[in-house]
C-alpha cells in the first residue's frame, strides 16, 4: 500500500543533497611580481602595483539543498520546488590596501558569505484537444545574500564614482549586493542590486499541428542599478527631462539635478523592474510536400529583445556594463541590449 492516494499523483520525488567545492585564488595573487621596465635606456625590474598574499588559500563553498518534485493528472501538470543554501568560508577579495602600502590592489581571504533562496518550477498543458494545444512553462526564483564575518574595513566595490554617485559596499551584517552612499545626510544604503524576486514564462500554442505561436516573458521585479547614464545625459544637456518649464520659478530640471552632487546620491540608484518579451515566434509546418524525399517544411518569423516594459530611464535596465560580479548593475553608458528579427526555414527529411 503506497504512502500516497494512487490515481492522483503521477509520481512524487523528495531530494536532497550536499556538497563541497573550492575556488582557487586568482593567478598571480600569492606573491608579488616584478615588472619588466625600460629605465633611461636600460633594462630594468619595477615592483607590481598588485601586492602579494603568501598565505592566500581556496575559498570552501558548502551548500544544502532540498527539493520536491511532483506530477499529477496524467503529467500535463508537474511542479518543483527547492531551497538552496550556500556558504562560502573565507571568501577571495580584491581589496585596496592603505596607500601607505605602495600598492592598489591586493588579494585576501576576506571572510565568510551565505546565499539562500527558492527556487519554483511550474509545467503544465491546459489545453490539449485535437485542434489546440497549450503547452506552458513558469518558473519564479529569489535569491538572499548576507556577509557573515568580514576580517577588514568595509569595501566598496564596481563603482565610477564612489560614495559620490554610488557603490557597491562588502560589510559584515549586510547583504553583499548593497549600493550605498551620500544621502544628503552623510553616507547610508541606498539600494540593493538583488531584486525581490525573478519570474519567466515559456508557451507554445498550436492549431492543427501547424501553426505554432512561443513567446519567452521575462519579469524582473526590484533590484537597482547605479544608473550614472542619465546623470551624463544631464551633464550633456541632452536628457528628456532637463528642462522642466512647470518649475516655479523656472529652474531647468538638469540643474537643479547637477546641484546635488556632492551631496545626495540618490538620482543615480535607480530602481530596475522591467518585464521583457524576450522571444516572440510564429511558425507553420507544410506536412503535404510534393517531393517524397521532404517529410516537412518548417517556416517561422521570430523576434528577439523586442519589447521591454520598464520606467528605468537608462537605455537598457539589464545592463551588464563591464560583465559578471559586483559591475554587473553599473550603467555607465553601455551598448543595450539588441534586438533581432529572423526569418526561419527548416526541412525535415
């Protein structure tokens, strides 16, 4: 006899595992290099400007995670669901050492970090007749960050700026994606680059087994970036919103924006929701093909990237102005994402 009612459930899995890994410090970062130089002619050694850690080691990284995955009414619906959590000991860091060292950088084992977060996994037909097929997929996902122990002063991190228009901020107690800075009242948290939570969906809906509708919605809600864009838009004089004539008295929206530098950096940590339709797709097959040799033929016009819905003044709020990390939500003047239409023909043989 089974735990569970046979007949409702197609099957249900409980998991769990465990397991560890290291990362290997960077190249380079245990001892400190000697530079080949040309010194009025001559050849010549000059110290690295990137100090040396002799006792510099692999960060550990833990991580538990528990799940359930579970079908039902014949498998045309089936969920997943799972937990994670990850920490990592002893953290590698590129931190800037006192100027009294000589150096600007330095690699050290900084400290400890967790990761927690969710994980939902929805897959389903709705609809599946002999004219109509629905086929859909949704998945919702949020992540949590927290700096457990910090061995040096805080660290700013992926910034142009500073304190002065936004910074990334590593400090024991707070989460590791924090964006602090001058409030108008010295310097405080001004955001976090995590947003609340992600949603995708994917759906295919087809008509008599030829025509194919899919389309890819991506929903990102909250998170900031530190949109210093706009800001450069404001210095240009060349920014939608830097004239405001509805000020009394008349004072130009740019300026009054250019004035709080210095002072308040608010205007450049800007929130990031946008729901995106990454993929839309309209498809038809020819099963009747006068060669015998040609099963099918497949023909299809997609497009890519091509709606956005955001308030996000930057040019594009999934930026990723200098790649992966803590530079990921740094909007400086990045080249957005691009958007594509392609014409498709496939032949099945």
């Amino acid at each position: 006899m089974g735990i569970i009612k046979e007949g409702f459930f197609d099957n249900v899995k409980l998991r769990a595992a465990y397991g560890q890994a290291n990362n290997v410090p960077a190249y380079g970062s245990k001892f400190t290099a000697l530079g080949v130089s040309n010194i009025q002619g001559n050849p010549g050694l000059l110290v690295n400007t990137q100090e040396g850690s002799a006792d510099i080691k692999p960060e550990r990284q833990a991580e538990f995670e528990t799940g359930i995955d579970f079908s039902l009414l014949k498998g045309r619906l089936g969920f997943e669901l799972t937990y994670y959590n990850k920490n990592i000991y002893d953290f590698l860091l590129l931190t800037t050492p006192p100027p009294s060292s000589g150096f600007a950088q330095q690699w050290i084992n900084a400290g400890n970090l967790s990761n927690h977060g969710v994980e939902l996994g929805l897959n389903a037909k709705p609809v599946v007749t002999k004219a109509v097929t629905w086929s859909t997929s949704v998945n919702f996902w949020f992540n949590r960050s927290l700096v457990t122990k910090l061995d040096v002063a805080p660290v700013q991190l992926g910034s142009v700026g500073g304190f002065l228009l936004g910074t990334f901020q590593i400090e024991q107690g707070k989460s590791a994606t924090q964006i602090v800075g001058l409030n108008g009242h010295g310097v405080g948290v001004l955001g976090d680059a995590e947003p609340k939570f992600q949603m995708s969906t994917y759906n295919e809906v087809t008509l008599f087994n030829k025509l194919s509708l899919r389309f890819l919605i991506h929903w990102k809600e909250g998170g900031q970036n530190i949109d210093v864009t706009s800001l450069q838009n404001v210095f240009g004089g060349t920014s939608a919103t830097y004239d405001n004539p509805s000020s009394i008295p008349h004072v130009p929206y740019g300026v009054t924006q250019l004035m709080q530098v210095g002072t308040d950096a608010h205007q450049t940590v800007e929130t990031s929701t946008y729901l995106r339709f990454r993929e839309i797709g309209l498809y038809y097959t020819f099963n009747k093909i006068p060669a015998s040799f040609i099963k099918t033929i497949n023909v299809g016009v997609s497009l890519n990237n091509y709606f956005t819905i955001t308030k996000y003044k930057g040019y594009d709020p999934e930026v990723s102005n200098f790649g992966t990390g803590f530079s990921s939500g740094l909007d400086l003047d990045p080249y957005p994402s691009s958007k594509q239409a392609a014409l498709h023909v496939s032949l099945n043989f």
